[in-house]
C-alpha cells in the first residue's frame, strides 16, 4: 500500500462560522498510479492535497504512506517522499539554479546537475540562463522550474495542484509528457488537480470525483468517464462526452 486516506473532514471558518468542506473522504493508491482529482471548484481538492503533503491540517482522520500514518514520520522526511507542486508556483530568493539546488542542499544529497538540465529541455525551458533572478521568471516559467525542483527529489508521490493551469498549449504539452514519461520510467504515483477533462482523460489511471462534501466516485479513468455512477458526475461530465 502506497497511500491510504482515512476518514478525512475538514472544516473552514466562513464569516465567524464554521462550515464543512468535506468529510468521510476515504481513498488507496494500491501501486503507482496517475489518479485525476477531479470536481468542481470549492470541493477541497486543493486541501486535500495539501493535507496529504502536511502543509494542512485535517479535523479528523489520517493519512498513511507505505503504511506509517503521518505522525510517524517527520515532516522533511514525508515532504521529501511525497511533493506538492503548487498552482501559483513559488520562487525561493536567489537565481534559477539556487532554486533547483536548494531540495539537495536541503535534504542533504547530492545536485544531479545532467538531470536538471535533461529536465528544463522537457518542458521547454533547456534554453533559459540559470543565473536569472527566479522572481522575474514569468508565471510559466515559475511553474516549470517549480515542478523541475520537486522531480529533482525523486518523490515517491507527487500531488500536482492545476501545475499547467497558466502555460500555453505546447508548454502544457510539454509537461504532460514530461510527467508520462516520468511515472513510466520512475514509478512515480501522481495525484493531480486539473479542470482539463481532455487532460485527465489521456494522463490518468483512476478518478477521484469530489462532490457534496466528500469523494463521490473512485474508479478507472475509462469507467467514469463512459459510465458515471452518480447524478453529481453525470452532471459533471459535459453531454458530449457522455
């Protein structure tokens, strides 16, 4: 078992009130796999995956990873086994290069140099100088070096928050293949937030649909998007894929 979640709720404070994001979320990642996390916006997706990667807190339940709950480990020892990648990307001080070496200097292992330029070139960024300032890197190309920096870590999961929300059709293009590949050549299991129906379809393995406050639907990427089991899903899934 690679991941279990258990029981998961989650509470946000709304106008001095308490409201329920979501609760009863229960989920596996068996062997790696890509699992599109898919619903509409203000179901927790994102909480979700900040939670898994402990830069959240839940009210009630537990996270498991290779079958430790998350009070098990330390937070640097879990963060460097399972990444979060966000959607608004964010740039360390110091140049392109600081930011790549930094998950190294910080986890104490060596910088794979050849990796990191291999990397840049698959997205599309093997041209840019490394001793650019990170912060005047535009938003896409924040976001790409971002993902670069997590790779560099080799993480068993990776829990990927809207990551090719601002690229434009090639660079998303780019960084689809560049996860494919890899997931086929690493093994690495993915949990990805996306609004891109056609790119959940053509990326992922399984489906985790959130809806009314908790995860609706898990199945094969094929069987939700033929043959969605609740009225949620149905509705969710526009009339021309069905």
């Amino acid at each position: 078992m690679l991941l279990e979640i258990r029981k998961l709720e989650k509470k946000i404070r709304q106008q001095e009130e308490q409201r329920l994001l979501f609760a009863d979320v229960n989920a596996q990642i068996i062997a790696p796999s890509i699992v599109a996390l898919l619903g509409l916006s203000g179901q927790g997706k994102s909480t979700l995956l900040r939670i898994i990667g402990i830069l959240d807190a839940a009210d009630e339940g537990t996270v498991w990873f290779k079958e430790r709950s998350q009070q098990q480990w330390t937070p640097q020892e879990w963060r460097k086994q399972v990444c979060y990648v966000a959607q608004h990307a964010v740039m360390l001080h110091g140049s392109v290069e600081d930011n790549l070496r930094a998950v190294s200097q910080l986890h104490r292992q060596p910088f794979e140099e050849a990796l990191a330029h291999k990397l840049l070139q698959d997205v599309g960024l093997g041209s840019m100088d490394w001793g650019k300032r990170a912060s005047d890197l535009s938003g896409g190309e924040k976001q790409r070096v971002a993902l670069v920096r997590s790779l560099l870590l080799r993480p068993e999961l990776l829990l990927l928050d809207e990551i090719t929300a601002s690229l434009d059709l090639h660079s998303k293009q780019a960084v689809e293949q560049t996860l494919l590949a890899w997931h086929r050549n690493e093994g690495t299991a993915m949990i990805w937030v996306t609004h891109d129906l056609e790119q959940a379809r053509h990326t992922s393995d399984r489906v985790w649909f959130m809806a009314e406050h908790t995860l609706m639907e898990n199945s094969e990427t094929s069987i939700f998007f033929n043959q969605q089991v609740t009225e949620a899903a149905r509705q969710f899934i526009p009339r021309d894929d069905e």
